[in-house]
C-alpha cells in the first residue's frame, strides 16, 4: 500500500532542512495511530494504540474496528461516521466512549480523516489520545499562559539568537517598555539602560546552562530615569523534554522599596555610628582649635565632602553677637581633599571674614539650618554675566566674592548645608558643608543629623572657649605677676624663662625672682603654687609679694620660708614648694633652703652637673615644720639651676630617668651664656603642649 509523503517539497516551497530532535509533546499526549480499510478492518496499529486500547497489533491486525474497541451500543453510530468520513472525505473531531480490552470504558479524543494513495484505494486515518491527558495538558498550558500574564514578575522568553519572542505585561510595567518595543529585537538593543554588557552574560547561560538566580541590579528604567531602581533579576536556559534548547527566559522582580528600606536602615546605623563617634572624638581636648578640628573630622567625608568649622568672632571673645550689621568670622578648621581644602580656604582673609548678607550670616542670624540641595553658579557667588559689576555676588550665595564663588563651581560643588552652632542658648557660629564627589543633594535627614552632631559638638566648643578665655585670663594675670629680671646683678648673671601649661592643661601657680639685697647679695627664688587656674595665679602673686618682702628684711632663707609658711596657712592655695637661695658675691657662697621642692642641679668647671644633696623640707602650708638651711660654694663659673616639677615629671617616665636628662642637658650647654642655656633646656626636656607650667632660672657666678 502506497502512503502520501508528506515531507516531499511541493512546488514553490523550500527544501525542508536537517531533522530536528523530537519536542516531545506527542509523546506527552501518547496519540494513537490506526488505519482502516474502506471496509472498517484495521490495517494498521501503532504501538501507542495497543497502551489506548489494549490489543497488541496481533490481535487488532484484520479485525473491525468498530467491534474491537466500541461497546455494542454505539456500534451502528460508529459505523455511521466511518461511512460519512469515507464518502464525503470530510475530517470528523470530537469524543468518543471505547471500550478497552479489560472491559473497561475510556473517553478518547479522536480526529478522523481519509486518505487515498497512489492506486486510488481508500483508507481511513484515525488519531487517538486519552482525552484525560489532552485535557491535563490544556489546562497546564492554560494555566501557564494565566500565570505569566498575571503573575507580577517581569518574564521575557528569548530565541537561542537573544531575540525577545514573548514579554508578559509586568515586565512591560516593572521596565517601561512595551512588548512591540521588544519582540523581534536582540536583547543588545533593548537592556542598554543596565551600563554593562547584559547580552555576554545571557550568552553564557545560553551556553553553559548556568543559570543566574536572585542577580540585584541597580539601574534606572527607561520609565523613572531620575531614580534608582532595584531588581532582583534571574536567567535560566529553556529546554524541551528531549533536551533541545528552545532559548532562553529571564525574571525581573522589582525590589525597590525592600532595596531602599535597606538603604534607609544602612544609612541609619551609618549615622548613629557618626553620632557615637562625634561623642567620643569631638572634645578630647580643651584646645578651640583641636576641638573645630575634630569636628570636621568626623563628619569628613560620612556626611559632606568639605567641611569647614567657622566661628563669630564676638563670640570668640566672649562677646555677645551683634544683631544689626555684618558678623564677622573666624574659620577654626577645614576638611577637605584636593581642592575642596582651597575651596573653604579661599574664601578667608586672614584669617577674619565678613559676609555681609550670605548663606552663612543668615544661619547665626536665624539660627536655623540653611539647606540648597542644587547649588547653581548664582548660589556658589560666582561672577554673574547679568550683574552690574564683576566682582558682584548674589545677597543669597555661598562664597564672599566672585573668586572663591568661581572655585567653588570649578570644584563641582553641587549641594550646599549650613548648621548653626548654638550651645546653652547662644549661637557661636556654624558648620558649613559641601559636596562635590557624593553625588547625592543634601536633604532633611542630612540636616538633622548635621543638627545633632553640632548640638553636641558646640557644648564642647562652648567649654574649649571658656577654657581658653580662662586660661587667657590667668596667663595674663601669671605673666603681669613675673617680673623682669634685673639686669645688673652683682656678680650674678641670671636668665629666667616660664611656660606655661598646653591646651590640655590650665596655667599654673609656678614663679621665679631675682632680688638685689644689701651689701651686693641677691635672692634667688623658685616656686610652685599646688593648683592650677586664676586662683593658683593669685596665691603665686601674693607668695611672691610677701617673698619680696622678707628678702628686703635680709632674713636668712629658712627664716623666709618660716614665715612664708606662716602666711599660707589657712588658705585654700595652701600648698606650695619653694626653693630660696641667698647669693654672696663678697664671700663666695650660696645659702639655699627647700620647702618641698626639687633640689638645685650645681654645674662647675670640668665636672658634670649635679643635684646637690639638700634637706628637702616641707612644702609651704603645712606648717609647723623646721626649715634648714644649706651654705655651698659658688664662685665665679659656677652656675646654679632652679625649676619646677613641670620641667621633669611626666606622665610617660619616671622622675629619676628625667632628672638624668636633665643633668645631661646641663652638663652638655656649660658654658653657653645663660639665656641660650635656658632656651636649649626647655628645648630638650619640654614636650610640646606639656601638662604642667615651668619656671626655670639659671644663674652663673662672675668675677
């Protein structure tokens, strides 16, 4: 029996191509094959008939179809429609009831159709399939279908050419572009807005088989190209039942609000931990300028890029702030990189500034937070093209003149913030913030934040203010208190130097003095008042007045001291060390008496320096207790050092290792005059910034 070829190419067609692998869905739906004769006998039974029905071809073969496998009720209707198909050579569809060979019934799908081969004989064609299994298979279609047009993640399937063949309404709205946009179009031409090469990388899914799962992607879509978008995005390669690769699919969920949520609790911690920090940083010291320093900082570059601390100069002298003219500023410190530092330093005249009407005055003056999110070349000050003069500025810019505004726009500084500076209800200046590489503007959050930070760094201002107007106060008072050396000593030539404390420290009580007595003697005297502050200046004053006093009675040193002691007792600054010593140039000799105090290093001719071995004594206000005196020899030559504890006593070495260098230094400047002497000294053994004030005096012996 010869059979139609269907697979022949017909007149006008191309050539079929190269057998493909199976898809598979045949085999899903297991159709049945039988052919009858124009008699209704089975000529031909495929295996998937025998699973349908249950005969194997042996016992189908040559039998009526009809008898085989319908029930006896429905056997004249069966035979009606065979008759029908074969006449009229019209296709028949629909569902039938068969009976299978264990007497069972089964509802099967069934398309009939007649075919006529070569010789002109009729035969019928009969495709069969379990219509449970037809039915199962429409509704997972159906059901997919359903679940990609609803379902509210983006899915696209793509050609093994990376070219779009479907797109599901949620990716059209997650990415703004509709499916007429895509279809058709590689993937190259579509993902552009993604700024990497989305098309290498679906290549090697393509592949691999590798697929990509739960890939964030942070971009801007075509429908909000001013805003961030978060996806979570996934490719996988698509692949019938038999292994053959049909292309590829990808997912897009969108995750923006999860994305920025994270965002925002990022950036929370971020500033909770900016906050802790500025809390234990800011204030270290007691320095003004340490303190502005350390706020810049902190908030360098967490918070802002520049950052410049800058301070009224009324309040910087303890002065209430005007309310009417132009306030004038100091800038304390600035932070910055590159030429952000020029940026705030330009704008600065030694070291003072007026700024009329800007941005700046008007946050003291309505302390208030001033916040331009986008900065234009106007708001920086920068020369207008519409303005009356060159060196014109808007009344609301940010820099002083059209210089520092040029820079400011060269620098790309787009977003500007200023925060007042107010501690216990008086503002002391601001904070001044700029951005340049952040390419995120300045907003509330940032100003409120910019707002702690300043609330408690301005209390720690407030006090590095006090402070230094404090110690500024009682420096003075302790320098006004010191006298000038005379520079006619008989037979004495004296250098005397006082530092005081560092910032970290208040000034002292420490003194010196050189006094001319009767008869060509001198007193020479060191001291230090226990204490620190104004109160530590005073007592010095009135010690050092009264030491003036009984040296002009020519008492004997321990008699001084005795006295000096009697003075101090019942004060509050009652503790003080005291060193006394009576120069004779007639004789020779040097009587010195302690009262606590560090003894005297002794430097002769040839010989290293030397503490000389002295009865302490009690320091002064202690009362009570003796004092003795101690005569050496002091020739021409010979050189005397007096100081305080502050030159030798340090946190970091013991006091003994200190003397040491002390005696090492003198030993190594015999021979200088005094005043060099005294400078290399303080040289050698005072730290920067020390944490205690120094009185030194040397004094040398002259023919």
């Amino acid at each position: 029996m010869g059979m139609t070829d269907s697979s022949r190419a017909g007149a006008g067609r191309p050539a079929a191509g190269p057998a493909t692998p199976p898809s598979g869905l045949l085999d899903l739906l297991s159709v049945a094959a039988v052919v009858l004769n124009a008699e209704g006998r089975v000529v031909f039974w495929s295996p998937h008939a025998e699973e349908l029905f249950g005969y194997t071809s042996e016992e189908a073969l040559g039998e009526f179809a009809a008898q085989l496998t319908v029930h006896e009720e429905h056997q004249d209707e069966v035979i009606k429609l065979f008759a029908e198909v074969m006449e009229s050579g019209n296709d028949w569809a629909g569902a039938f009831p068969i009976r299978h060979k264990d007497g069972s019934t089964r509802l099967v799908e069934f398309r009939n159709m007649r075919l006529l081969d070569d010789l002109g004989d009729v035969y019928a064609l009969g495709l069969a399939a379990d219509q449970a299994a037809v039915q199962q298979v429409e509704r997972d279609a159906a059901l997919a279908m359903r679940l990609v047009s609803q379902s509210p993640i983006g899915l696209a399937i793509l050609d093994p050419d990376l070219r779009y063949l479907a797109v599901n309404p949620a990716l059209e709205r997650i990415t703004g572009q509709s499916a007429a946009e895509r279809l058709g179009r590689p993937v190259g031409e579509i993902l552009t807005f993604l700024g990497t090469d989305p098309e290498a990388r679906l290549r090697r899914v393509l592949e691999t088989g590798e697929s990509v799962v739960d890939r964030s992607i942070v971009c801007r879509p075509p429908a909000d190209p001013d805003h961030d978008h978060a996806w979570s995005v996934s490719y996988y390669r698509l692949e019938d039942s038999g292994g053959r690769v049909l292309g590829l699919a990808y997912s897009v969920i969108d995750v923006t609000e999860r994305h920025q949520a994270a965002l925002e609790a990022a950036q929370a911690r971020q500033r909770l931990a900016l906050i802790a920090k500025a809390s234990a940083c800011v204030g270290s010291t007691l320095d003004l300028e340490t303190t502005a320093r350390e706020l810049a900082d902190v908030v360098v570059p967490v918070l802002a890029d520049v950052a410049a601390v800058v301070l009224l100069d009324d309040a910087l002298h303890d002065r209430s702030a005007p309310h009417a003219g132009s306030p004038r500023f100091r800038v304390l410190a600035v932070r910055g990189a590159g030429l952000a530092d020029s940026v705030c330093v330009a704008d600065r005249r030694r070291g003072l500034t007026d700024y009329d009407d800007r941005l700046i005055s008007r946050c003291v003056r309505t302390c208030l937070p001033v916040l331009v999110p986008h900065t234009t070349r106007r708001d920086a000050g920068s020369t207008d093209p519409g303005s009356t003069g060159p060196g014109n500025t808007d009344p609301g810019s940010i820099a002083r003149h059209a210089e520092p505004g040029s820079l400011l726009v060269d620098a790309d500084v787009h977003s500007y913030l200023a925060v007042p500076l107010v501690a216990r209800g008086e503002v002391l200046g601001a904070l001044e913030l700029k951005r340049t590489r952040n390419p995120a503007p300045f907003d509330d959050d940032d100003a409120f934040l910019a707002s702690e930070l300043t609330g408690r760094a301005a209390v720690c201002i407030d006090n590095a203010r006090g402070y230094q107007t404090q110690r500024h106060a009682a420096l003075t008072l302790q320098r006004s208190l010191l006298p000038e050396p005379p520079s006619d000593l008989p037979g004495l030539k004296v250098a005397c130097r006082y530092q005081p404390a560092g910032a970290a420290s208040e000034v002292g009580g420490d003194w010196f003095d050189a006094i001319p007595l009767r008869g060509d003697k001198t007193a020479l005297v060191v001291g230090d008042v226990m204490g620190s502050g104004i109160n530590a200046a005073a007592t010095m004053g009135q010690l050092r007045t009264a030491a003036r006093a009984f040296a002009e009675l020519d008492l004997a040193p321990a008699e001084a001291l005795r006295h000096l002691d009697h003075l101090t007792e019942g004060s509050e600054q009652a503790i003080t060390t005291c060193i006394y010593c009576v120069y004779d140039p007639h004789r020779g000799q040097c009587r010195i008496c302690l009262a606590g105090h560090l003894p005297p290093a002794l430097m002769r001719a040839g010989q290293a320096a030397q503490l000389l071995d002295l009865p302490t004594g009690a320091p002064l206000g202690v009362g009570g207790v003796p004092f003795e005196a101690t005569t050496i020899a002091f020739r021409p030559g010979d050189e005397l050092a007096l100081y305080t504890d502050g030159l030798v006593e340090t946190r970091s070495e013991p006091i003994d290792a200190r003397l040491d260098t002390l005696l090492d230094a003198l030993t190594t400047t015999r021979g200088h005059d005094p005043e060099r002497t005294c400078d290399l000294i303080l040289e050698i053994l005072r730290p920067p910034g020390g944490e205690d004030d120094v009185a030194l005096l040397i004094a040398r012996a002259e023919a």
